[in-house]
C-alpha cells in the first residue's frame, strides 16, 4: 500500500510512430480537398444569389417630384404639322375661311412636348406668284404669353391648335403654302416645319365634309395672331420678313369658343 502512495503517475508521451500517424499525407491531402470543395460550394451558392438578385438603381435627382401624367417640356428639335381648311360662321357677319393647324413640337424623344415661345406661321399665295420671291402674303404671330392657351393634351401628348383667317368665303379658291417657325424662349436653334401646300375654296361654295366653326355672340377671345399684309416692298427671305417697317403691320383678334 505504501508503494502505491509513493508512485509517480506520469503522462504518457507519445511515440514517434504515433506522431507520423496523425500527420500522415493522406489525411493531409484529404484535409486540403475538403477546403477546397467548401470554397467552390461557397462561391457557386453566392453566384447563384447574384443572378437571381435584381441590382440597385440609384433614382435620378432630376426626376424626383415629376408628375408622369403631366407633359413633359423642353426645347424642340422638329416640329409636325397639319393643316385642314376650315370655314367660321359667327352669327350675324359674313362667314370667314381659313385653315385650322395642329403643331406637335419633337426633341430627341419620340413624344411630342410642351414648348415655350413664339409661334410664327408663314403664308404664300400661291395664285401668280413668282418662284423667286420669297416674300410671305400674311404672317401669323402667336407670342409667348399667347402660345400656351392654344395647347391641349390628349392620348398622344400636348399640341397646339391655331386658327390662321383667310378672308370671306366669297373670295376666289387660291392655294395656299404654310411654313411655321418656332423660337424658344431660353435660347437655342429656330425650329421650322415643312412646307405644305393647301387649297382652300372659295366664291360662297364649300366642299362636302368642310369644317365648319361655328361661334356664339358670346364668345371670348381666347387666340390671337398678328399678320402682315403683303406689301410692294422688296423681295427677302422669310427670316428677313421680321425687320420689316412696323407701319405695315396689321393686327386682328380671332374670337373662339373656349
């Protein structure tokens, strides 16, 4: 008993075999294959998430605040316009010809804008007129303050409608060419239409289907449009038109209903 009191108890030192075994290279080599399946499942299953994931846009600043259903406004690039022969009866005056146009106004976009500026549409009759003058018969003004009561939106987007007179119907037929020309307001290039070419009838006879206009003896005014009177001055271009003597301007108020 007491030897057994006495006895050191010791902790058993491994032997050199032992240690070989434990770092042998097979369970080395199976070690390391296992790291490298966790790495290829890793990256596999974060692969996975970024596909399926949608990426994060960043909102664009300029547009916080806008309303989609309003029209959008910016500067024209082209401008698309048609033209339709129209009569105006007001009750108790002669009934007045003329042409009705719609203007839709086009930046790099493919939906028509609102615009603002100065609205001037060129007219040349065409009856006996020389190819190389380039003087227009009357010129049609509708200035910036104006411009914006003659629009309207619809399924398309905003237009502008305008009413150019043309005297009684009682005058003779006579073709007439249109040209509108747009200048903005904030700067930036003129923007001018195609040229289109309309007849408009004449001597008290309206064609089938014409629109008529018809006005009540309470009518606002709701358009207007300052023309010139073509004049023996000399022949100019369109843009040249402008620097005309303001004595041979003639003014007139076009009443619509609203």
């Amino acid at each position: 008993m007491n030897r057994d009191r006495n006895r050191k108890f010791e902790v058993p030192r491994l032997k050199q075999g032992q240690g070989v075994e434990m770092t042998s290279p097979l369970r080395s080599m199976a070690a390391v294959g296992l790291a490298i399946c966790l790495l290829a499942g890793c990256r596999g299953a974060s692969s996975t998430v970024a596909k399926t994931e949608t990426p994060f846009k960043m909102p664009n600043p300029m547009e916080w605040g806008a309303n989609p259903d309003e029209p959008r406004k910016g500067e024209p690039e082209r401008i698309v316009a048609t033209w339709a022969d129209t009569v105006r009866q007001t009750p108790g005056e002669p009934a007045e010809r003329g042409f009705g146009g719609r203007l839709y106004f086009y930046d790099h976009g493919a939906d028509p804008i609102e615009v603002d500026g100065r609205l001037v549409v060129y007219a040349f009759d065409e009856s006996g007129r020389d190819p190389t003058d380039h003087r227009p018969t009357r010129r049609f003004v509708f200035p910036p303050d104006q411009l914006p009561k003659n629009m309207s939106v619809s399924e398309i987007g905003p237009s502008y409608s305008v009413w150019l007179p043309w005297g009684t119907v009682d005058a003779a037929p006579t073709h007439v060419s249109l040209i509108a020309r747009f200048e903005p307001v904030r700067g930036g290039g003129l923007v001018v239409s195609d040229q289109a070419r309309q007849r408009l009838p004449g001597n008290g006879l309206a064609p089938v289907g014409e629109t008529m206009i018809a006005e009540s003896t309470k009518a606002t005014t709701v358009r207007q449009a300052g023309f010139e009177e073509r004049t023996g001055a000399k022949p100019a271009t369109v843009p040249a038109q402008e620097e005309e003597p303001r004595k041979r301007l003639t003014t007139t108020t076009i009443k619509l209903n609203r």
